[in-house]
C-alpha cells in the first residue's frame, strides 16, 4: 500500500521556485550557502545562508509493500521516524540525534547501532534528485547520472543539495529488549563485540566506553510485547548514558522510539557537566516538567556552540564554570575493524578520552563504490567523540583533535568532516580521491558555483 503525503503537482511547483529561488541568486552574483534551522556541521562560517529549501521538509509518499519512503532532501530523521512508525516500519539507519536531515546525512555520513547489517544513510537512498551549482535538477540512480550519485556521499553540499530522495525501510516491532554487557577490559570488549558482528543474530550493536575498565557492549532486539511485570526505560526521564552505567542493571526494554531516539535528549552524555547547568538538566523533576521542550540535542547543540564560542571569547570559564582551558572534541572517526582495539589502547593509554561511542558500521556495496568515503575493509568501527577536554597551559588549541586526525593516518581510519579538519591540502587528497572528485565537480558544476570540498570543511588557520 502507498501513502501519499504531497501530491506530484505540489511538489513540482516547490521545485519550480526552488530552480528560480536559485537562478536569481546566480544572476545577482551571489554565491549560494545553503540555510538551515540546525546544523550539525561544527565549523563558524562566514558566509551568509541565502539559499532557503528549508521548505523540503515533507515525507512526500511511504510504499509499505516495497518498504520505501520518499523524502524530500531537508526532512529530519524524527519526522520521518514519525511517518513511518505508524505503519510498523522505520529507516534501515537512523542516525541519533533528531534534527539531522536525510540530504545532510547523505552529504556528511551518519549511521547507526544497525549500521553493521545495512551501512550508512548512503547505501540506503537508492535514488535523489539533485539541485546542482548550473541550476538545474537532475535525477541520479545507479542508472542515471551514476557518477554523482555515487560521490554525493560525504560531499559536504559541494556539488549539489539534495531536493527528494527514495530511502529503503525495514519491518519494527514495538519493543526494543536491549542487554547491556559489561567488559573490564577492552580486548575483551572488541573481541566481543567482533563476535557479534560476525554472528549477526541481533537487530541492533553498539558499545561505550567510560574508563579504562568499564566498556559495555549494547545489543539489542525487536520483541512484541513487554514482558509481565517490567517497565520500560524512558531517556526522557532517566538519561540513557546513566541507565547503562548502572552496574545492577543488565537488560532494560525501550519502546522502539524511544530506542531510535534514547540517546537525543542528552545529546549522549552532554548533560553530564559538573556545573549548575548539568545538575539542573540531570534533576528528575526539571526532566519530568522542562524535559520534553529543553532536553532535545537540537537545543543542547546550540548551546553546545554557544560555549564554543564563549570560550574563544575567554568568556566560558565564567558561564559554565571551567577551570581550564578547554577544547571541544567532536568528531566521528572510522577504523578497520581490525586496528580498532589498538586504536582505541592508543587514545586510552596517549589520551585518556573518556567516553567513547563505538558504532560497528558495514559496507554493503563492493569497495571503492563511493569515492569520497571508501574504508579499506568491509568492517569498520566508528568511533564517536562527543566531549570537552581540559587544555594544559603548554597544549595548543585543538591538541586533541589534531593528534587524534593524525594517529587516523596510521590505521587508514576515515574521520567525518562536519567538525574540526586540519588535513594539509596533500594529505587530504590522499585520503579523499581528487582526480574523481575534481572529474565529476568539473562536470556538474563547472562555473563553482559551490566551495570545493576541501575549501569547505578544512579549518582555516
Ligand atoms: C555532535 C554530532 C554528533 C553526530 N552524531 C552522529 C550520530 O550519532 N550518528 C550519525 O549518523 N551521524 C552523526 N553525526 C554526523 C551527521 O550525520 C552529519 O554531520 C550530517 O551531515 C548532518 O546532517 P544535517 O542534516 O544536520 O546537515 P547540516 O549539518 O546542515 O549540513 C551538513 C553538510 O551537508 C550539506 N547538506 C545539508 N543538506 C543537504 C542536502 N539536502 N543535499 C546536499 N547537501 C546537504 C551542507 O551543505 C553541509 O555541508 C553527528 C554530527 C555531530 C556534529
């Protein structure tokens, strides 16, 4: 059965104003920023947003026999969760946090705990229709415009926004049964969670850290019903990163949204700041009354970047009571699965970063498919840093990130590029395939009209 949210003729006329909407700002010289109500691209831009397709925003048509959505480009991951929900049916992937789009996934990567079955966002849209720097709207499939479909990802809007796309979908159950498996060591833990992976028997696989002898190993299940006598957990009201840390606890049941969404209202561990404004948004009741308006990690984001940019101010340590100077470490990194055990001894024993999110993540397309982000093993495991580190007096800024962007040379490692990227222009190109890259840009966007990817997410000094 087909649902149908927006008719045909509706969204031709939308695309319509979007092609002229675009032209208008080509032939008034403008150069086109895309804007954005929440972005979850970490770098200050100078440029003024001038393009707005924040209007993209509907499920346009969900087929509940082919398990497909139709999306335009700008919709977020909860409202598409919210559409298909109703019908038993959700994303293959969604990625935590609720704001992300899935044209931005597309074009910046995102994945999740079932991301070792079905891939990243990308390998799940089998076709887009792309708004590119001539202005004009072109189809892209496997068969059609095949060589910009495939290097969209990881793209970073630099050749091309996303308008609508067809995403595949999978059968739900209500409840998510979720065991929590507690590791003292890490060898253990990989070994683990290799094993799972391999084995593939679960719905969902996902691991944090929290020091150097506590890693817990997550895997979770679609089950029908609640068992007698149990009650589910609520991120809402009791965080999920404290849930899993409780020693007592070796299994919860989650309703699947909130699953889907159980590490969103505390942005992971955001929340967990020993300041006032971590223990008012820990406090129960605060949770209970302000929960659903204030704990969402579009809000917790932007304030996330609103202390980012105290501290370059000096100004943070007043705000939000830091000792020290401090470094955000935002970032996404994916290393064969291999040299993840080692990778993560590294940055234990080197850096002490503590808490790590590890999300195993397979390719499903043969190797080399998609040029911009093309891991060297079918496995890998993404690591997810979502922290503040304290700064020594003899550190320079961004001590952190750059050690760790450099050790990813070693082991192959790919980092996502929404957040601080400091490759020279050389090393950047070693990793992300220029000569394809630099053939298609040419070929679709031959005046520039957008940055290059490189111009775009490297960090200016
Ligand atoms: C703190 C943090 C945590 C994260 N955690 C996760 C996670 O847990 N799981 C996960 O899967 N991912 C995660 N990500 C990565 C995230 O999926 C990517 O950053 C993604 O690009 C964000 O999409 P967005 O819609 O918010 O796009 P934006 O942040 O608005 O834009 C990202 C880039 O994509 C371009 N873009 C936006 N829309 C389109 C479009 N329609 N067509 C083409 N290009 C477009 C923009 O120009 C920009 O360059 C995280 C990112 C951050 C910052």
């Amino acid at each position: 059965m087909k649902t149908t949210f927006v008719a045909t003729n509706a969204y031709q006329q939308k695309e319509a104003a979007a092609i002229k909407q675009f032209n208008d700002l080509l032939a008034a010289n403008q150069s086109i920023s895309l804007k954005k109500n929440n972005k979850h691209i970490f770098k200050e831009r100078d440029k003024k947003p001038n393009l707005d397709l924040r209007h993209f925003n509907h499920v346009i048509s969900i087929d509940s026999d082919k398990n497909i959505a139709s999306v335009e480009g700008m919709t977020s991951f909860y409202d598409l969760v919210a559409a298909t929900l109703p019908l038993n049916l959700m994303p293959q992937a969604v990625p935590e946090l609720r704001s992300i789009t899935v044209g931005g996934a597309v074009a910046g990567l995102g994945g999740q705990s079932s991301s070792f079955k079905f891939g990243l966002i990308h390998e799940m849209v089998t076709e887009f229709d792309l708004l590119t720097g001539e202005g004009k709207v072109i189809h892209c499939s496997p068969q059609s415009n095949a060589d910009i479909f495939y290097m969209l990802p990881n793209s970073y809007g630099s050749l091309g926004y996303i308008l609508k796309c067809k995403i595949k979908l999978n059968k739900v159950l209500p409840y998510v049964k979720l065991q929590y498996i507690r590791f003292s060591t890490a060898v253990e833990f990989f070994n683990a969670m290799a094993a799972a992976v391999k084995a593939s028997t679960v719905d969902f696989i996902e691991g944090v850290s929290f020091a150097p002898n506590e890693y817990i190993l997550l895997l979770g299940d679609f089950k029908p019903t609640l068992p007698v006598g149990e009650t589910n957990l609520i991120p809402l009201q009791f965080p999920f990163f404290k849930s899993i840390r409780d020693a007592n606890v070796s299994e919860k049941h989650l309703t699947i949204k909130d699953y889907i969404w159980r590490w969103d209202p505390d942005a992971f561990w955001a929340t967990d700041q020993k300041n006032v404004i971590g223990s008012v948004l820990l406090n129960p009741l605060f949770r209970k009354t302000f929960g659903p308006t204030i704990l969402r990690s579009d809000r917790l984001i932007k304030l996330g970047k609103l202390r980012n940019r105290l501290r370059k101010k000096g100004d943070a340590r007043l705000i939000f009571l830091e000792s020290k100077r401090k470094e955000a470490l935002i970032q996404d990194a994916a290393i064969p699965f291999a040299a993840a055990a080692e990778f993560d001894t590294w940055l234990a024993k080197e850096l002490n970063i503590f808490p790590l999110w590890y999300c195993p993540v397979k390719t499903t397309k043969p190797l080399g498919t998609y040029p911009l982000y093309n891991p060297e093993s079918e496995f890998v495991l993404d690591f997810g840093f979502y922290i503040s580190m304290e700064l020594e007096n003899d550190m320079e800024d961004y001590h952190y990130n750059k050690q760790i962007e450099q050790k990813l040379l070693e082991y192959h490692g790919l980092k996502c590029l929404y957040s601080d990227t400091f490759f020279s222009e050389s090393q950047f190109w070693s990793i992300y395939n220029k000569s394809k890259y630099d053939q298609v840009k040419t070929k679709y966007d031959p005046n520039n009209t957008f940055l290059n990817l490189f111009d775009k997410v490297i960090n200016k000094p």
